[in-house]
C-alpha cells in the first residue's frame, strides 16, 4: 500500500513538472515570437516602406492617410480645351502609369486626343476606397474646382484591395479601409491600442490577406462583393455630383479579368454607369497581355493601342 502511495506522489511530481516544463516552453515560444516580430519584421520594413526607421507605436497606429497635394500625378500637359471641365481619372498604378513617363501614360494620350485636360488623381497601391477618400476632401475639390466626367481604371486586385486592413502584409502602417454600415461607408478607427497591437502582427496580416483571397474566391460572396464595390461608385458620384452641383457622367474601364465582373458590370450599368471592358475590343484580351510591362503593368504600346479605342466609347458630357 506504502509503495502505491509513493508512486502515486510520485505520478503527481512528474505531471506537474511536466506541466511546468510545458507552460514554459509555450512562454518562451511566444517571448521568442515576438522579439522575432519586433527585430526582423517592424525592423526591417522601413527598407520595404523606403522611410527612416521608426519604433512602431501600437497605441498610436500609422494610419493610411493621403497628401492630396502630393498624390496622383499633377504634370498637366496635352492640347487643352479652356472651355471644357477637365475629366477626372481615378484607380491605382494602371491609371497612374507606374513606370512610365507622363507622356507615355493613359491620362496624357487620352488628353491629347480629346483636347480636354485630364486630372490624374490614381493613386499607386490605390483602389475603390481612394477615390471614395478623395470625394469627401476639401482638398480635393481645390484641386478639382469643377469636372463634368470621371473615369476609373478597374483590375482584379481592387477587390481584394477593398477588403484587407494593409495592402501589403509586410506595411507597418494600416491601410485605408472602410466598413459599409446601413447604406453608408465608414472608415475604421484604430483606438484599441491591443487590438492594433494584434492586427500589426505579420502572422496575423498574412492570415487576413489569406482570408481575404478566400473569401473573394468563394462565389457565395459574390453579391456581398459586387455590391460593395458598387456602394463606393456610388457615393463617390452622389459627393462629386453635391459638390459641382451637376450631373458626372462616370465611365468604368475594366482592364484584364476581374472577378465577378459580369455581375459587376450589370450591376454598374443598372445604376447608370458606362463599362467599358477591353477585353472586348478586337484582339484586346491578347494585346493586354502581349503589350504589358514585365511587372504586369500596361506598356506605352498598349496604351497607344487602347486609349483610341476608349475615347470612342466615353460618355463625356458637352459631346
């Protein structure tokens, strides 16, 4: 009985110790995963960022916040009109032109061929949430005084865009994001200094752009999607059109595959939007491809070829 009872105590001893040993081992993990976090990843961004080095501050996030007097390209040029309003261009690197020269861009070709100034407000790494950003601006609208049409330049990734909180998983600050709540878009707050804290984790950032791609590909949520996307077009045009007090005619050009985008493009063209996909122009699907940039990014020939065929199918008002 004697020898059972010490072997019982003796159980005890090594499940605790083995509890112990275990318990430790889980606070090393995490110790060790959270200097990691802080040397390699907050560290080194500053190289991804192309910034000084900042000690990241998780009460007090970066936010993504816009220099509109710094953002989009404002090197006007072209045979200009006086007496047309300038169309306004919005969307991301496609529109802004990454890696070309202004003259070589979209925004300048197409300026020239209808005579009437295009203001490039693209914003790089941009989407549909940058132009919604840019229509409820003071800032804007001084740089803007007036416009009668706009254009968008659309690609697959502005959905994804939309929906993750860092457009990159490897950007300490958090991207600019916006929830829809009844009808109404709201851009998120980042007050709770451990929920930042949580969300500014690389593991977590990779987690919810994962999420995020699986929730794009999963056809239940088309409608939920789409619909957003729409929500933006359209507040965007009810604040150009409070603002300038007149009509916009909004033109939208998907350029490459987009996701849902035959329910996207039924959905704008319901609410008023012109489309314009250039995969429907002769041979457009295989000049896209042909006529790209290394990185993807259309090439001064594909615009050459496209930005005609575009202006034919614009709805530009004074036309």
């Amino acid at each position: 009985m004697l020898k059972f009872s010490y072997i019982k105590v003796e159980i005890k001893k090594m499940r605790n110790n083995l509890l112990k040993i275990l318990l430790i081992n889980i606070v090393l993990v995490i110790v060790v995963f959270f200097i990691t976090d802080d040397m390699v990843y907050r560290n080194s961004i500053s190289n991804i960022e192309r910034k000084t080095p900042k000690k990241y501050s998780f009460a007090k996030p970066k936010i993504y916040e816009l220099d509109l007097n710094k953002y989009g390209r404002n090197d006007f040029k072209g045979k200009i009109n006086n007496n047309k309003n300038p169309i306004v261009l919005f969307g991301g690197s496609f529109a802004y032109g990454q890696n070309l020269k202004y003259e070589q861009t979209f925004s300048y070709k197409l300026s020239d061929i209808l005579s009437i100034l295009l203001i490039n407000r693209a914003i790089m790494a941009g989407g549909f949430q940058h132009m919604y950003y840019q229509s409820t601006k003071s800032k804007f609208y001084k740089i803007i005084p007036d416009a009668n049409s706009v254009i968008y330049i659309m690609i697959d990734d502005h959905l994804k865009r939309m929906l993750v909180y860092t457009f990159n998983v490897n950007f300490v600050n958090f991207y600019l994001h916006y929830s829809e709540k009844k009808g109404k878009l709201t851009m998120d707050n980042y007050k709770n200094p451990y929920l930042n804290f949580f969300k500014s984790l690389y593991i977590v950032k990779l987690i919810n752009h994962k999420y995020v791609e699986n929730y794009i590909k999963n056809e239940k949520n088309a409608d939920e999607i789409t619909d957003l996307v729409i929500l933006y077009f359209i507040k965007t045009r009810e604040n150009l059109e409070k603002h300038f007090g007149h009509k916009i005619d909004f033109n939208v050009v998907i350029y490459g595959y987009v996701k849902y985008e035959d329910i996207l493009k039924e959905k704008l063209k319901k609410n008023g939007f012109n489309v314009i996909d250039i995969k429907e122009f002769k041979n457009g699907a295989e000049n896209q491809k042909k006529m790209a940039q290394k990185d993807g990014h259309p090439s001064e020939e594909a615009w050459n070829y496209f930005t005609p065929l575009i202006a034919e199918k614009l709805l530009i008002q004074g036309d």
